[in-house]
C-alpha cells in the first residue's frame, strides 16, 4: 500500500499533537515539516522521522495533504495555497478570522471539479463525552435550553493570543470550539444578542451570549479570558424534560433523568488525552475521508458557520442589539 504523504506547516504545540498521532498511523508518512522557528520544526521533524522545510511551499510540493496549524490569521493564504496546488488540507480552528475570508476558503475546498478532501479542525465534535451528549439528546432526551462556558484562565501562553493582530480576536481562539459545539449539538442558530467587556486585555475579553435556535432551543454562553484555570473551564448543562446531562471538560458526563436528584456519571478520564479531547479520532476521520474518497466529518462549511457566529457576537457587542445569523 502507498502510504499518504502528509506534511505539517507549524510546530507548535498542536501541529505536535498531530505529528504524534499521525506518525502511529501506518497508513502515512510524515514527510516534511516548517516553522518560522528553525529549531522547533527540526526537533519535531527528528521526533517523527520528517525533514525539515525551509518553507511553506516546500511542505505543500512533497506532501499529498497538509496540515495548517499555524496561528489563526496565517490559515487562510496557507490553505488556499495547498487547495491550489491540488493537496488535501487539514486545517485546525478558526477556518479564518473574517467572514469573507472564511467565504474563500469554503468556495475553494466545495469547487465542482476539486478532487481535495478539505477537514476543519473542531476537535470537540470527535470528543467522547460530547458525541455521548449527542447520542442523548439525539435519541432518548429532547433538550428545551442550555447553558454552555468556556473560560480561559489567561492569555499569556503562548504570548501571541493576547494580540488580537495574530488572533483575530479572543472568541476566534478557545471559544469558537463551543459556537461549533453548539451548532453540532442543537443546530442552526436564528439570532443572538451579546454583552461585553474589557478588563485584562487590549480587546473585549468577557462575553455574555444568549441563543435562538431555528428549532426554538435557546441557550446562554458565558466565556471570559481572565477567569483562572478553575476547573471544569468547559462545561454544557443541557436541560429536557425532568432531566439534565453536564459536560465536565472532556472528563466525564453527569446524567440526571429523574425528580429526585440522582445521577450517574460517564468517565472518560482513563483514556488517553489525544483520545478524549478528540484529536486522535478527528486525525482518523481525516485519513479515512482522502482514502475512502467519503466527505469529511467536520466540513468547509462547519468551518464558515462557526466564523458566522463569532462575527455575529463581535457585531451584537458593538450595536448593543441583537443580531440575525446567516445560514450559508
């Protein structure tokens, strides 16, 4: 069998991630591996049997697919620039930090005559507790609201997701896992109205949301980016009929389906961290998609919608009114 040449434009902390479940993966090869820090991309390329590429259009010539895990601004001319030349591209969140950005890319990776397997990187969706969640609600639970955060305890590390220049913005960092979430949970998103204010940071760091679902569910989301690392940062509390199911980051689920308080709880904290945050499963979803010629599990246009709600939060807090989502 032909192994997949795959290539990785970024070795930071996550392009690491992938680089490790990806090198485990018989069914590839990790082949060429760029950084604008020389030696990051060397220790990962020594880790995992790559070389090393001196540029970003080097990674794209020698690979078959390529994975962008740069910082957020850098994703979109990368990807179209893979797309372009043909490859699949795996690229981690946001899909861009501006709607017509974010346009581009699903235009690109959905033309009639491309051949490329485009993925967008929202882990959360491959997560166990939250496909769990979703199974629930799907099948035996129908869910009126819900309440869902995410908090950050800072943004100091890495130094760059404290400037909204390399960012675009703080929601575009941790938070829009949870606007995909969301989506993926409850679906389409009518309209939303959202608070904010700036404490810590040289942009809006706190954020009140409240959601119309299409389907009439409303949900609140909180996040704030100077909140500490208390645990559960993440958490979604989702309310039926006589029942409610929490989140616990990727930890566990708590189940409540009766009058009286009780509950049980799903653990996931024995499985491997790649495993319950999901990276290990989106990584297969990806490969299986290029080899199995199957749409991906996380789409161009999952990517987009997710940018759509961000903007629309951003656009709300400065009008101070509610905002309409478009459905592209």
């Amino acid at each position: 069998m032909t192994k997949l040449r795959l290539g990785i434009i970024g070795a930071g902390y996550i392009g690491g991630v992938h680089a490790g479940i990806l090198a485990r993966d018989e069914r590839v090869q990790l082949t060429a591996i760029h950084d604008v820090d020389h030696e990051r991309a060397t220790k990962l390329a020594r880790m995992h049997d790559a070389t090393v590429a001196t540029t970003p259009t080097e990674v794209i010539e020698r690979c078959d697919a390529a994975y962008i895990t740069t910082p957020n601004t850098q994703h979109v001319a990368l990807t179209l620039a893979a797309l372009d030349a043909g490859k699949h591209v795996f690229c981690e969140k946001p899909l861009a930090t501006n709607i017509a950005d974010a346009q581009s890319v699903h235009q690109r990776a959905n033309r009639p005559t491309g051949q490329s397997v485009f993925q967008v990187g929202h882990n959360r969706r491959f997560a166990p507790v939250y496909a769990t969640l979703k199974q629930l609600i799907s099948e035996t639970h129908t869910p009126h609201s819900a309440h869902v955060k995410m908090n950050r305890g800072e943004l100091l590390n890495p130094v760059w997701t404290s400037d909204p220049a390399i960012t675009g913005g703080f929601l575009y960092e941790t938070p829009i896992h949870m606007f995909d979430m969301m989506r993926f949970l409850f679906g389409e998103v009518e309209s939303l109205h959202a608070l904010g204010s700036r404490h810590e940071y040289k942009e809006v760091d706190d954020f009140s949301v409240l959601l119309k679902f299409t389907s009439g569910f409303h949900a609140t989301l909180a996040t704030a980016a100077d909140a500490s690392w208390l645990f559960p940062f993440e958490r979604v509390e989702v309310f039926c009929h006589h029942a409610t199911f929490a989140t616990r980051e990727m930890e566990s689920l708590v189940i409540s389906t009766n009058l009286q308080g009780h509950f049980t709880e799903q653990s996931m904290q024995q499985l491997p961290r790649e495993e319950k945050w999901g990276y290990l499963q989106e990584d297969r979803a990806f490969i299986d998609a290029i080899n199995d010629r199957t749409p991906p599990l996380a789409t161009a246009r999952d990517g987009l919608m997710s940018v759509e709600l961000v903007h629309a939060v951003y656009e709300s807090v400065e009008s101070g009114k509610a905002v309409a989502v478009r459905v592209w």
